[in-house]
C-alpha cells in the first residue's frame, strides 16, 4: 500500500482515481489545485504524486517542476495523468521532472502496473 497524493481539478476524476487507487489497497489524499498539492506534498511527503496538467493558477507541469526542484520533494515520484495525450506534452511532463506520464482516461491495470514499477513493486 501507498500513500497518493492525488492533485486534480475536477471532482468527478478525484472520485474515480480515488475509488479505484483505494480498490487497489492505496491511501489517497486529494488537493484542488497546484499550490495546494505543493504545500500537502510537502507536509506529507507521500509515496507518489499523481498530477493533473490542467489545473486552476499554476498548471501540472510547473508543479511538478517546483516539486522536482525542492530537496524536500524531489525523490517523489510525479506520475502525470492528463487529458494532454500530445507527444510534446509527455516529453515536456518528463523534462519537468515527472517519472511517467498517461493519458486519462487510464485503464486500470495499467495505472496500477506503472505506479508499482514507480514504487518498485
């Protein structure tokens, strides 16, 4: 089991990955926006971030910059999860810092398979 840190804008995808990470035997923790996942990343220091691109003020990928650029945060793994499904947007996810980056709406077994190869499951 691992503690997730879910950053996500809308309420109808933090109920599904929420529902479905928690089937899957993970605790998960939900914030609104990009500075509120910063600041509950680093008062919680969570197994994973799951990180939303679009997002309301700051977007995901300058999150995930500011997350893998803090001392506190960077060996959290980010694993971006967008509606972006652009090439460009998965190799500018990962120059940003972020381990892994899927397309929503992600098929479970696969989120399942690349967070646990994020956690070396």
């Amino acid at each position: 089991m691992a503690r997730i840190l879910l950053i996500e804008d809308s309420p109808t995808d933090t109920a599904v990955l929420t529902q479905l990470l928690q089937r899957n035997g993970h605790e998960v923790f939900a914030s609104g926006s990009a500075e509120d996942g910063i600041e509950a990343c680093k008062r919680e220091l969570p197994d994973l971030v799951m990180m939303d691109v679009v997002l309301p003020g700051m977007n995901g990928f300058q999150a995930t910059r500011a997350l893998s650029r803090d001392a506190q945060t960077s060996a959290i793994p980010v694993l971006i999860v967008s509606t972006k499904g652009m090439e460009t947007d998965r190799a500018w996810g990962m120059r940003q810092g972020a381990r892994d980056y899927i397309v929503k709406p992600p098929r479970e077994d696969e989120l399942i398979a690349r967070i646990n190869a994020l956690l070396g499951n």
